[in-house]
C-alpha cells in the first residue's frame, strides 16, 4: 500500500506540468521558457487612474492610481519589467495573475494600470490591469 502510494505521488508531481497551459504573459525573446499562469478570474475593467507619463507618475504621492500608455521593454526578474513611454522608464511589478491570459512581447503597445509605489529612493508602479493596445 505504502508503494502504491509513493508511486501515485511520484506521478502527480511528474505529471502536473504536462497539464499546465500557458496562459499568457510577457515574452521576453532571450528568455529560455514561457511564464505559466492561473486562468483569469475577470473583475471591474475601467479606467481606474488618471492617464499620464512616466515622468509625471514619479512626481506623483505613493499610491495614486495612474494610467500608462507605452511597452513593456524586458523582464528585470521575478514580477518586475521595465516600461518605456516618450518621457522615459519606470520599474513595474505586475503579477502573474495581471496578464489575463495575454501575450505581450516588446513590439507591443499596452495601457497599465496600477498605483505609483515609492520607496526611499525608489518608485514604480504596482499593476493592477493590462490591456494590449491594438
């Protein structure tokens, strides 16, 4: 019985990344794999921020809802990209979950919604939603 159940676990977790479907997300062309995510859940979608620039959002207060219009440039690591708009870049963190089964590459236009996150000597943007601009 104890074989049995060794074996059954040993195959479930052998086995779970064969279901797994890449759901969407942020493909980096120098990056090795796909990012995997949970499906999307759906919510509120509208404007939550005001439309403005990167150079205006690191002026702004911690958490003001802000609207960023440009491309997700490259992954930095972990949940963390970097976003170029006409005035410049900013660090944003924007969760596996954020990407609501859509793939974004660099050529990409997309609008960012998030709230402005400053720290001592830094600030980025934590995101909420992204759209794909068509």
């Amino acid at each position: 019985m104890k074989k049995l159940a060794a074996v059954m676990t040993i195959l479930a977790i052998t086995a779970a990344p064969a279901f797994a479907a890449n759901q969407g997300g942020f493909v980096d062309p120098n990056a090795a794999a796909p990012a995997q995510q949970a499906q999307p859940q759906g919510g509120f979608s509208g404007l939550t921020g005001s439309k403005t620039t990167v150079e205006k959002a690191k002026s702004l207060s911690d958490d003001t809802w802000v609207t960023l219009t440009g491309k997700i440039e490259q992954r930095i690591g972990g949940d963390d990209y970097t976003f170029r708009d006409s005035t410049g870049t900013i660090n944003v963190d924007i969760d596996h979950k954020r990407w609501n089964g859509q793939t974004i590459t660099p050529q990409d236009t997309v609008q960012l919604e998030g709230k402005v996150d400053k720290d001592w000597n830094s600030v980025e943007i934590d995101v909420k939603n992204v759209t794909k601009v068509k």
